[in-house]
C-alpha cells in the first residue's frame, strides 16, 4: 500500500489516505453505469489500489483488453473534521472517470494522466460510512488487434501495410503514452494501465483557504517570487514563513489582495546538481480576527535555467545535460512504483550510473518523484505521453488540451524540472497544417503557463517551435554516427522535409544508444530486442566500447549541449537498459559512471555537471 502523502510541495495535516482495499469489476466491453451497478453495496473482486488491475501489485493481474471499470470503496470522515469542506483528490485515473459519493454523481474527469479534485461536501454523511464509486471508461486504441500472425514479441512484424495504416487512422485521439495499444507487449510498447494508478486521499480545508501558490524563483534579485490563489475573493491575511535546514529566515504577512508578491533572501543557497538546497515555507491564512483558516507547507528552489545564444545556462553557468530515458515502467506495478522508496532509488541508480539528471519518458511521473529529484539535486525534463495520439487529426489537439495546462500547472514549482516536452516522436509518416499547428499551439500554451523555463516542443521530431533542438540517433556503429551528427553544410535534423529550419538553438541529442545486452540466463525467458539490434554485441566487453564510443561521439560534437542515453532500466522486451528491469545491476556501475560522467567532466571543461 502506497501511504506517503503524495503531494508534499503542498501540504496539509488534515489528510486521509484512502489507497488500499477496494472492490471492483471490469469488463472487456463498454456495457454503461447502470443503476443496479451504483445500488450494489460491493462489486464482485478485489483490487489494491492506487494499482491497476494489470499489474501484479494490484491483486489481479489481468493482462487482456480492459475497457471499463467499476471502483467501491467505503470512508469514514474523521470527526476533527466536522463543518470542513471535504476534498477527494485522485494523482491519476486512466482515463474517462465518473465519481460518485452515497450514489449522488459528484465529478466527471476526461484524461488519465492529470490530477483531478472534487468537493464531496453535500454528498457526504458524517459519522457513518460513506460510499465512493467510479465508472471508468479506457477504450481501446483504434486499430488495435488482437494476437494475430503479424505479433512476434520482438518489435518485428510481417505487414507493413497493416501498421501503416494503424498509424495514419485519425480516429486514434487518445493519449496513452508506453500503452500496448494492441492485445500484448511488442517493440516498445508495453503493459497497459487502466483505471486507478496513483493514490486517492482525501482533505479537509475550511470554507476560505489557499486553493493554490505558483512559487516562482529570480536569480538575480535573489528572491522567491508568490502567486497564491483563493477559494474565493477574500479580505484576509497571508503569513508566510520562511526557513533553511529548520532555521527560520524571514517572516513577512501579504494582504489577499496582493495577486502577486516576492520576498528576497539574504545569501541565498542556491539550488544545483547534487546539491538540493530548498527553502521551506509555510502558508497561514488568517482572518481580521488573527484566527487561522488554513496552513499549507510547501518549499522551493532559488535556481535559474535559461538560454542564452546556442546554450543552456544553469544559475549562470553554461549546462551540459547527462541525462538518462526514464520510462517509469515497473514489472509489478507498471505505470505506478511499488513504493516510495522504489521513486527514489530510481534516481539514485541513476546518478550512480552517472547521469545528473532524466528525460522522463512518455509519461507524467507523479508528484512524489518529483518531490525525490528536488530533494537530490536530479535535473528532469517532464513530458506528456502523447503516443496513441495522431497528431495529424484534430480531435488529438482536443484531447493534448484537456490534460496538458492542468499538468504544467500542478507541476511547475518543482524545481528539478528544467524542461517541458509536451511532445514525443510525432507521427513520421505525415504532418499535415494541423500537425504543425498543434506543435506551435503546445509551444504557447506551454510557456505561456511557465515563462521560467525552456520548451521543447517535440523530442526528436517534427520541430515547429522550439527553444531547444532535438534529435534522435541510434545508429550502433560510432564512426556512422559521428559522420551524421557533423553533415558538411548545417547540423542533423530527422525529418527536415517536414521541420521548420534550425535556427542556433541549443542542440541536444536526446535519444541515442540503447545498446541490446541481455544475460545469457534470461535470454530463453525474455524474447527481447534493442536499438543496433542487425550488429548486436557479442560480449559484455562490446557493449562498454560502443557505449564509450557513442557517447565520445557525442561528446566531441561541438555544437551538442547535452544528451540523453537510452535507457535507465529495460523494460519488458525491449532490453536496452543499464539496469535490468527489476532495477538489479545488468553492468558494472562503476565503468558506466566513467563512460557517462568521467569522460563528460574531462571533455566539457567549462560546463556545470
């Protein structure tokens, strides 16, 4: 059971967890939310959430096509919080979701990668046990198939037609990130998730409180810039305290008239790679009377991240970006870590395998990992998993715009997000005027919401507007590679016949290597495959020379600001790992901080690593 609070960047003591025991059904067809459904005191199976009921974790373990899920679970409200307004907060439900509280329908959400938050205060009973039920619906992908000839398990297929065609269907409008959008795993699509997949609690606040505070960091003037933001227009107080390592720094009171207001720190420490100095605050709420109406902590970061000319600077200094593809996939738990414990000690792998940061893959992490990279010093970039999508339809914009603002917004006070990447990958094989748009749309949309920070549009490819160009490359064989990234005339692109021209931005290869390696013992279990598979390495000792050489390519490009390395962990069949996918080591780490960190710091001299 996951009961850390899953949101510590804003917290209240007033919190109940209800992850757990739930009771569910699930059908492989869309049948409807019947009312015998919503009179049932419990359904018929048993289900550990926040795990999906794919997973292991979840206590069932069903693998098929799930396309709608029934949730019951009964609450009790503790009586401390008598005559408070009641909150239920959901990290995430994949992906159409109806909530219902003592059969009265309380919200609707449409997306299952953002936060979601309902007032259940007319709904609820106080001392006595409260019924919360959901209906969801996860359709399945258009085009998908079931196990037919064409499926091998290794990313191989025998109709190229079938899949084009798969591709182009504009009816795919749903975003789904990793998610097998057929019957199994194949290539690097993987388990689905469907339903509940991260924790569901509950909040008591009073009537007048602190809806929420953008917490903002200037370099230069050495302040913390506060947004806050109200249950309603209030006449009232907003004390804010500040402290470093339990040390108080400063305390100063704001009207909540003020929209927006900084408070400067004196020395600030400022926060960097390894080194994760936060400052914590806490919010109190105050009436006329001095009466307190709401307390919220919270915390934040004086750093700064920007572009200046064709590189990336870091509280001034330029950045050379080591970073690791994190696809955030477990093998018990697949979209949802089994523990808190298992967040951080993927980044701590991490950075012992030598990278300083992750470009979190085709999924949005939920809040706690980031909590865990702001505590280590971890730089991140925080994507949308976009995949399922065709970007090329409009129904797709529709769909990019109903999760994406509310993700930035719950996101962007952590300061170890230095990047927004609202895009993967987008559809090679077409990129019509609607393509192009939706790119320069999420690129506005993106900074509009969050000015402090670089937008990159769409990793890889097609670029529209960006602030950062990258590509993907994983040709296997280091002399190829270094004659591509360094063309006689202009710089790589993947698809220029499809991308608006480069225009000096900072330069990042953000997907390359992704050397297959496998241990002889797990070859007859795991049917696998990984990028450079037509001169896949024969030895362990291979494997190190082409990650050194690839890497050394690279690193000797002048133009390039950064990487980033394929992958953190393998995932299901796609083997390309530094770790295996149970996080055990699959390489001696050390040789991997050499190839990764050791050789970055001896040949980008100049640079903050």
């Amino acid at each position: 059971m996951r009961k850390e609070h899953p949101r510590p960047i804003f917290y209240r003591k007033d919190w109940l967890n209800l992850n757990g025991k739930w009771s569910c059904e699930f059908s492989k067809d869309i049948k409807g939310f019947s009312k015998k459904k919503l009179n049932k005191k419990q359904f018929s199976k048993k289900i550990n959430v926040p795990f999906c009921p794919e997973s292991k974790l979840s206590g069932i373990g069903h693998t098929d096509f799930i396309q709608e899920m029934y949730y019951q679970k009964s609450f009790v409200i503790p009586k401390s919080w008598k005559n408070k307004k009641i909150l239920l907060h959901f990290g995430g439900v994949d992906y159409q979701t109806s909530v219902f509280v003592n059969k009265k329908k309380v919200g609707s959400n449409i997306g299952g990668s953002t936060p979601f938050s309902f007032d259940i205060t007319n709904a609820i009973v106080e001392n006595k046990s409260n019924d919360l039920k959901l209906h969801v619906i996860d359709k399945r992908c258009q085009g998908s198939l079931g196990p037919t000839p064409w499926y091998f398990g290794d990313g191989t297929f025998d109709n190229a037609k079938l899949i084009k065609k798969w591709v182009l269907n504009k009816k795919r409008i749903q975003p789904r990130g990793k998610q097998s959008p057929h019957q199994h795993s194949w290539g690097c699509y993987y388990t689905r998730t469907t339903g509940i997949w991260q924790t569901v609690w509950l909040e008591a606040v009073n009537k007048d409180n602190i809806k929420n505070i953008t917490i903002q960091s200037n370099f230069k003037s050495s302040s913390f810039i506060f947004i806050p933001e109200y249950s309603r227009n209030l006449s009232c107080n907003l004390k804010i305290d500040v402290t470093f390592n339990n040390k108080k720094i400063i305390s100063t009171i704001q009207p909540t008239s003020s929209k927006k207001f900084s408070i400067k720190i004196s020395k600030p420490k400022l926060w960097s790679i390894g080194k994760p100095n936060l400052y914590n605050f806490t919010f109190t709420l105050l009436n006329k009377d001095k009466k307190i109406l709401d307390v919220v902590e919270s915390y934040g970061g004086m750093r700064s991240i920007e572009i200046k000319r064709n590189k990336i600077y870091l509280n001034g200094k330029p950045l050379y970006q080591r970073l690791v593809l994190d696809q955030g996939f477990y093998p018990k738990g697949i979209w949802t870590a089994p523990s808190d414990k298992d967040l951080k000690n993927d980044i701590v792998l991490s950075m012992k395998a030598g990278f300083n940061g992750a470009r979190l893959h085709e999924k949005v992490f939920e809040d706690r990992f980031h909590y865990w990279a702001d505590k280590l010093g971890y730089l991140t970039w925080a994507e949308f998993p976009n995949w399922g999508l065709n970007e090329n339809a409009k129904g797709s914009e529709i769909s990019f715009m109903k999760e994406w603002p509310r993700i930035v917004n719950y996101l962007k006070n952590h300061p170890s997000i230095i990047t927004w990447t609202p895009f993967n990958e987008t559809n090679t094989l077409e990129c019509n005027s609607q393509h192009k748009s939706l790119m320069r749309k999420a690129y506005s949309i993106t900074k509009k919401l969050d000015p402090t920070r670089p937008v990159n549009e769409t990793s890889g490819y097609q670029h529209q507007k960006t602030d950062i160009w990258t590509v993907h490359h994983y040709e296997p064989v280091p002399e190829i590679l270094n004659k591509a990234l360094n063309p006689k005339k202009g710089v790589y692109r993947n698809f220029p016949q499809f991308e608006t021209s480069y225009k000096n931005e900072p330069y990042i290869v953000d997907e390359y290597g992704g050397v297959w390696w496998l241990p002889i013992n797990l070859r007859k279990k795991i049917k696998s495959w990984g990028h450079g598979d037509k001169v896949r390495p024969k030895t362990i000792q291979e494997v190190y020379e082409r990650m050194e050489k690839l890497t050394e390519v690279v690193l000797k490009t002048k133009h390039i600001q950064g990487f980033c390395y394929t992958q953190l962990t393998d995932v299901e069949q796609e083997t390309n790992g530094v770790y295996l996918y149970d996080r055990t080591n699959k390489f001696n780490v050390k040789k991997l901080s050499n190839i990764f960190k050791d050789m970055s710091l001896k040949l980008k001299k100049g640079y903050i690593q």
